[in-house]
C-alpha cells in the first residue's frame, strides 16, 4: 500500500535562513501541501519560541538532535526540503532556503508526486 506525498522541511531554531522562508512555508501549507518538519540540533523551548515567533506550517515536527535524519536523507544543511512520494522515494530536493520564486516548483513537485 502507497502512503501519502509529503514534504519534509529540515530546519532549526537558530537558522537564520530558515527565518527567511518562512513566509513560503506558510504559503505552501496555505496552498493545500502537507509539510512535517524535521528540527535539527534543537531544543523543545528553543522551537516553541522560533515557531511563535515565524508561524507553524508544520503539520508535525520530528527532532533530530543527533543529525541522523538529516543525515539519512542525504541533507548537509538547514534549511533544506523534500518532496517524497507515497513509495518513500525523494521527487525534489531544495537546498538552501524556499524563496517566493521556489514555491510553483516544490508545489508542482508535490502534484507530481501524488
């Protein structure tokens, strides 16, 4: 059985980058796309005060503390996104922060992938 596409945002408190695309990210949710965020080297106090500060697309949010994830997913920084199809296999692949001009793209990725 297929899952669902979903697309994975690898991000953190202390990304200054990722302060920058948050207005794509809420874009994107706005747009009807799935996003979990994936946050990396972080702390619970440090996220709650990052997320009230730039908004929560985020439909859940897995910790990463020890990068493994990151890692796994072939990710080497923050901020970073994928789309993955229902099979688990990664359709697109942003590196670097969202920007306005990103967002038909990874929003055509994940149409693509469903």
């Amino acid at each position: 059985p297929r899952g669902q596409p979903r697309v994975v945002n690898i991000f953190a408190s202390w990304c200054v980058p990722c302060r920058a695309e948050a207005p794509q990210l809420a874009e994107l949710a706005r747009r009807g796309v799935p996003i979990d965020g994936i946050a990396v080297r972080d702390r619970p106090q440090d996220l709650t005060a990052f997320l009230a500060a730039w908004g929560d697309p985020f439909r859940t949010i897995g910790a990463d503390v020890d990068r493994r994830v990151q890692i796994e997913l072939g990710s080497a920084g923050v901020p970073e996104t994928f789309v993955i199809d229902g099979a688990g296999i990664i359709r697109h692949q942003h590196i670097g922060a969202i920007n306005p001009q990103d967002v038909p793209a990874i929003v055509a990725a994940y149409e693509a992938a469903r």
